[in-house]
C-alpha cells in the first residue's frame, strides 16, 4: 500500500474516532467527502444487448468440436460480455481484455486471439466490453474483475451451473495490456471495487509504463518542435504549426526523412527503447509511428481521464546516438505534470491505475521491437520498477520480431500463455525463458528478438499480420542464419 493512500486511511480513522468520542456511538456516520469529478464521468456509452455470440469456424487442427462450447453474452453494469466455456471444462478462467476502443459512444466486445487454444485445451474465457470507452483503464479494471466474479452466476442462469474457477488468468492487448499489469498489482486489489486475485498474467504489446507512455508521446513532440527550429512553441497549440514541422522533417511523411528528420527519428529510437532491430522496419511500413505522431497536442489530461494536466518531460534527454546529449537539450520545452494529477482516489482506483511492479505471480509479457505506438521502452520501465521491488523472480519479458503495434502471430501468443500456465503450475523451477530488454548491447544486436519469433503459418494469424512478417522478411529485418 502506498505511504499516501496510508495517510489517508488512518486520517480517515482519526476523523471518525473524534466523531464517536464527541457525539457518542448512536450518532449517524459522517457521510463520505465526494471525489471530484471529469470530462469522463459525464460521457455516456451503450452496450449492445446480446443473448449470444457465434461459434468459432473449424479447423483441420481442432480436436474439440468449436460448435459444442456453451456461449453466453449480456450485459453487465453498463458493459457488454461474452462467455465461452468448452463441454471439457479444465476449471480455469482466461479473462480477455481488449484495446483502445476510440472515443465512440458505442460498446463492443472482442473475442482473444488465442480463442481457438483456449477451447481446444480446456478453458473457460470471458471478455468485457467495458462500460466506458477512451483511455479508460480503471473502468477496464473493474469491469473485467467485475465479470470474473459474476461467471459462475452467468453459467447457472444459463442452465450450465459451474463451481467457480480453480484458477483465474489474465490477458491483453495494448491498453487491454495495461488493464492486465494494473489488475494484478497489489494497488488495485486493495483500492478496486471488485477485488480479483489472479494467477497469473500475459500482456501483451502492453503500456507497462501506465502514464509513462503519455510521458513519451509528450517527449517525441517537444523534440519534433525542437529539431524543427520551433522549440518554444505551445504544445497545445501544436495543430497550428504541425504542417510546417512535419515538413521540415519529412519529404515524405513517415518514410522519407530529411536530414533533420533523420536526426529527429534517430532521437525517437532512443526515446522509445535505443538501438535495435526493426526500429526502422516500424517506420517504413509498420504503421505505428504515425498514430504516435497523431497523439501531438494533446492538453495533458489523456482526453478528459484526467482533470489535470499530467505529462511530464523533465527527466528525458534527448541523445541522437544513445549517449551524447544533442544541442536540442538547451532549448527544448520542458512540459510539468501538475501535482496530484493521478492521484489515489477515495472511491476506488486511480483514473489511470498504475503498474508499479508489486506483483506476486507470473508474469509472461511480449512486445513488438518494431511498435512505436506503445514502444519497446515500456518493457524497459516495467522491468525496472518489477526489479525496484524486489519481484524479478515473478517476470518473463520476450521481445518479437514484428514491424507494428501488436502484430504477434497465434503461436507467438500461444507459446507465452501456455509458458505462463506452465510455471505457475510448476513453481519456480518451470519459469520459462525470456529476453534481457535492458542492457543496451544486448537489445541492440542483429539476432535480437529472434528467440521467441515464431512466423509459422496460423489458420488464425491476422492477414495482415502475415503481410508485414513477409515484408520484414524481404528488407532485411530476417534473422541472421
């Protein structure tokens, strides 16, 4: 628990004990002070409501006929959910949390990628819409633990009654990866509405970093207005000069720098993870770093999740070669989070709930070397604050291959889910391999990342997925014989 969170409690505490001494313990409690409230608390959302989902397609493959698997979805305070569970259910709930939905006002539900293993081997898995889109984490968090503790309740109202789960699992893609490092810190146990212990996790092309990410998209556009001769200009103001920046630093945007730009994306490598393989892959046909780039101007508050401006450049310096602080760092514009931005809250979790690395179970995390989106550097920062806290021994990190944000084959994914189930099965003499994602020489060699690449063909791999491995393959991003 956190030093501040403490203080409040037991001020908590002290309020009340005065309360009862003056008035007696017959007097009505003291009614709680309301938090404050956001932009986010006045959107409204709408799940669709369903009865159920469709089954998955066959495969040559499968051993488990996919149509027999019991399908349920509803809707669940505000949210949207589906429910799978295969005829031989093994006891154990994989819980799917899902991406960045955008800013519509419609809910929808996305099914894991790893559905088909899932059933073919046993598991239940359940994913949650969430009641509210954005930025939204802590409403990820509680949504998704809130249907975790409904699903024995879901099935027995669906005459399937199920004891509930021997073991819980949780897995994610992007901010669904974020949803999954906050979900299991002992923070959000202890401040979250609906309380889950899991038993084990895999993000996936997560932000680890939780706020460090916005911390990040803030540095990369102080540096583009800085190399661009505009280093003073209001960040918020950025959609006024963002043509002239660009141009400065683009003949083509992204794939054909100036020379200015080929010292800014040199800049950005070493923002986002330093040296390393398919850095350069992810800009010429990744896609990421352009939805980077449109992350620029923001006012700090990650669109109404917060209510104070919480990006913070104060500590980064910005190296074109990884060591030597470019002349930028003279004049570049240094942005402050204001304080308590992201405070703990008294009514539950932060708004963006933290990954502080107070984790007591295994951890298996994959990320793309090519993402410029929710970079490699995410990795790098978990790792330390896991390591801060003395809790190495419960994390596995593995670097892949991939040119874009979350572009994992099925077996790459597949392989770190039934790793992670191995070794909290097994204890710790079955932890599974993983990259060092820290030591600079390491991430920067020509094999990095090929370890745990796996571009074997997938009746569920994405076609694009398939597409940009073959592109790597053809521009030099192959790993060495």
């Amino acid at each position: 628990m956190q030093p501040q969170f403490t203080l409040r409690l037991v001020a908590l505490a002290a309020t009340s004990a005065l309360l009862v001494a003056c008035g007696g313990s017959d007097d009505p409690a003291p009614a709680p002070v309301p938090e404050e409230t956001r932009a986010q608390d006045s959107r409204t959302f709408t799940a669709t409501a369903a009865t159920t989902f469709t089954a998955m397609a066959a495969d040559a493959g499968d051993v488990v006929d996919m149509s027999t698997t019991s399908r349920w979805a509803g809707v669940l305070n505000g949210a949207a959910y589906r429910v799978e569970v295969p005829a031989n259910w093994n006891g154990k709930l994989v819980m799917y949390a899902h991406g960045y939905a955008g800013t519509g006002a419609a809910l929808g539900v996305q099914n894991p990628s790893i559905r088909r293993y899932l059933v073919q081997n046993g598991y239940a898995w359940a994913a949650s819409s969430y009641s509210k889109n954005y930025y939204d984490v802590r409403a990820g968090v509680e949504d998704t633990n809130a249907l975790a503790l409904e699903f024995s309740r879901i099935a027995t109202a669906n005459s399937r009654p199920l004891t509930a789960p021997d073991k819980i699992f949780i897995t994610g893609h992007s901010m669904g990866g974020h949803i999954t490092a906050a979900a299991i810190e002992d923070e959000a146990y202890a401040t979250a509405r609906n309380k889950v212990r899991y038993h084990g996790a895999v993000p996936m092309c997560g932000v680890m970093g939780d706020t460090e990410l916005f911390d990040t998209f803030g540095a990369m556009q102080m540096a583009a207005l800085a190399v661009a001769g505009a280093p003073g200009y209001p960040s918020e103001r950025w959609s006024e000069v963002s043509a002239l920046v660009t141009g400065a630093l683009f003949t083509t945007f992204p794939t054909a720098p100036t020379t200015a730009g080929q010292r800014y994306l040199a800049i950005v490598k070493n923002l986002t993870g330093g040296e390393r393989p398919m850095f350069t892959q992810g800009i010429a046909f990744g896609g990421s770093f352009p939805s980077a780039y449109g992350t620029f101007g923001g006012d700090g508050t990650v669109t109404g999740i917060l209510n104070k401006a919480g990006i913070d450049t104060n500590r980064f310096v910005y190296t074109v070669d990884g060591t030597t602080p470019d002349p930028i760092n003279t004049v570049v514009q240094k942005l402050t989070a204001l304080p308590d931005a992201n405070r703990l809250r008294t009514d539950g979790l932060r708004w963006v709930p933290k990954a502080n690395g107070d984790i007591r179970i295994p951890v298996v995390s994959i990320h793309t070397l090519g993402d410029l989106f929710v970079p490699f550097s995410m990795q790098q920062i978990y790792q330390k604050r896991v390591a801060a806290k003395g809790n190495s021994a419960y994390l596995v990190q593995r670097a892949i291959r991939g040119a874009s944000h979350c572009d994992f084959t099925v077996p790459e994914q597949v392989a770190a889910f039934s790793d992670m189930v191995a070794w909290e099965a097994g204890g710790a003499a079955a932890k599974p391999a993983g990259d060092d994602v820290v030591t600079p020489a390491t991430v920067a060699a020509a094999t990095y990342g090929c370890t745990f690449t796996n571009n074997t063909a997938h009746p569920d791999t994405s076609a694009s997925t398939n597409q940009l491995r073959a592109g790597i393959q053809a521009t030099g991003g192959a790993c060495p014989p």
